[in-house]
C-alpha cells in the first residue's frame, strides 16, 4: 500500500512529532538509527532537520554520503524502533555482523529517487538530500536535508493526510516518552478558531 | 499542581513532538504562537530547537528581547493552540487590541527565571536564552535556545516522566496533524529489545 506523496505535502509526514529512523549507505555499508529529534524545517522546498549524535555510524554515512532517509515505524514495530535507537552499529565498517538490518533480519527496499536503504514495514519514507551546514552539525549535532522522495502507506496516510483510527491502530506512528514507552496517536481532535 | 523538573530532564518535555505555543516579550509587548516545529537538540547543557517564521511577530520579539518560552497546551486547550497558531500578532507593536493574549483572554503568568510570560492551563512550560544563530535563523528560521527553566504539571508528568492516562486526558499534548486537527497520545505502549 506504499504510495507516493506529493512534495509540498512531505512535511505533514512528520509534523506531529513522531521518532523516525534513519536509515543511511556509503560504500557498501548500511545502517539504521532512531531519532527522536527531527523537525520540518520549510515547506517548499520541503526540508527537514534531525539530530545525529557524534558517537553514531549513521553520522560517518551520512557525512560520507551525503544523504540520508527518515522513516517512520508504526505500532508494529516498537520493539524494533527501540532496539535499533539503542544498539549501536558502530563496528559495522569492518564486519557484516555488526550491520543492524542483517543482525534483525530487518528488510530493506531501495529508495526510488536516491537508492537509500528504506526500511519495509514503516508507514512513510522520505529520502533526504543532506544540506551541509558544518558549523549546525558540530555546535548542535544538527542535520539539514532537502527532501526528495516521499512516500506513505496509504492505509494511514491518504489525500495528504494521516488517518489515525481505530481499524489501523498497528499502523500508527510512534513518539517516545523514553526507556522503550512511546505514545501512540491513537484519538485525534479536532479544533475550532475561537471568535 | 505546577512543579519544577529538573533540567537535565526538561528534554524529556518535548521528546515526543507535541505542538507547542511560543511566548515572548520585549518592551512591554508580548504574543503567543503556536509552532509543530520544535525538537531537542542536546541533553547537557538542555538545548531546544524551533522554527519561527520571518513573517511572526513572534520572531520579533525574541530576536530583540534574546528570549523564549515553550508552553506545551493541552487537549482542552485545542481550539487556543490553533487559534494563536492562525492569528497573527502582527500590529501589536501599536495597538493593545492586538494582543493576542488580550484579545482572547489567556491568562499569563510570569516565568521563574527570564519573566517570560506563560500561558496558564498549560502541562508544561520552558524558559529558553536564545543562542544566536543568524545564518541558521536567516537560512531555516532554526532558533536555538538553552533551556534555563522547566515547568509542568504534576497530574501527567511526574517523577520525570509523562503518564498519559484515560483519567487526565484533558492534560494530554497536541500533535499537530493540520488544519485544526490534532492527535493526542491517548495510549501507550512498551517497547522490549529485540534478542
């Protein structure tokens, strides 16, 4: 049900906050990471800032590469956000075992616009154009990216629109709280200007 | 039932990205506006990031006063999160009327460490120094903030930790979906680690 969302729309992927993974590739190395600190940054063009700390090996990929994907698990795959936001794959350059997608048997499909590793089973996917901004990335471990593929599991995001509801409650995004509790947008309301 | 929270968990407040209203002062002016872009960006010292619109009044203020405050509304402050996130304080430099906390009756209180007005009926509220960023401010309205006070309410965060329960789902953050509609976290659940 993985379906293509316009550009201008991207940004409504991730306007409520959820945790992400990011997920990167250089040189025949791969890796996935949760974050819990991403944000929109502009609508058009669409872009986006995420927080990639100096310890991770997502942070050398991504520099290598300049590129980068955010994806976003659903209810479904809480232990695996969890997991893979607390392992490290730091190790990775040097052996295949320490890759979190072969050590999970996490399966992955090639994103259309950049050939990111995206991670199957996430609800939306958006491949990222890394901005380089040195001076972001060291004082505040802060990311730039300019989105250039955006995609969404129809079931749940349709018309430009997330639709959190009871019959797709697997399929909801996830915001954590910390220590593995993460809040699920499991109701929704809706508001009405004041006079 | 507002208490202090220690500051090196005032990031745990926004971790998992709720809309948040950003108040502000300079000169006997204030306003209030909601933002959805807003995320943590460092542990220690606490830091904040959020997105601010060159066309805000908001945006004013904060560059002439060097402050901010998050003020994290409820699900029973809906319709003011996204009335203040529709209206423009712009106007206000000359006219009372314009005030947005005047004009729909929002109660301020003044925060504990900068003054910063704060919006009563909130769960959560943080004081920020802003920490100049032209380039990052002038290229993606990024502000970045220490966060020097933390606020919330003890009903549904305590012991450094959100309890999002169906007895205080009044209290529950807003996630902002577009266009009124808002998700709340109105569930939870728990994360294991894979093997």
């Amino acid at each position: 049900m993985r379906r293509a969302v316009e550009l201008s729309k991207a940004n409504r992927l991730i306007n409520h906050g959820p945790t992400v993974l990011v997920s990167s590739a250089h040189g025949g190395r791969r890796n996935v990471m949760a974050a819990a600190w991403s944000m929109p940054v502009e609508f058009t063009p669409p872009r986006v800032a995420v927080v990639i700390d100096k310890s991770t090996f997502t942070r050398e990929l991504v520099l290598a590469s300049g590129r980068f994907a955010l994806n976003l698990p659903c209810r479904a795959q809480a232990d695996l956000a969890y997991t893979v936001g607390s392992v490290s794959g730091k190790g990775a350059e040097d052996s295949t075992r320490a890759d979190k997608f072969a050590r999970y048997g996490i399966e992955a499909f090639d994103g259309p616009l950049l050939g990111l590793p995206l991670v199957a089973g996430c609800v939306a996917w958006l491949e990222c154009r890394l901005i380089p901004e040195p001076h972001a990335q060291e004082a505040y471990d802060t990311f730039f990216g300019e989105v250039v593929s955006a995609q969404a599991d129809a079931r749940v995001f349709d018309a430009g629109r997330w639709s959190f509801r009871a019959d797709n409650a697997d399929l909801h995004t996830l915001h954590h709280l910390g220590a593995g509790l993460f809040a699920v947008p499991a109701q929704t309301v809706q508001a009405e200007l004041l006079p």
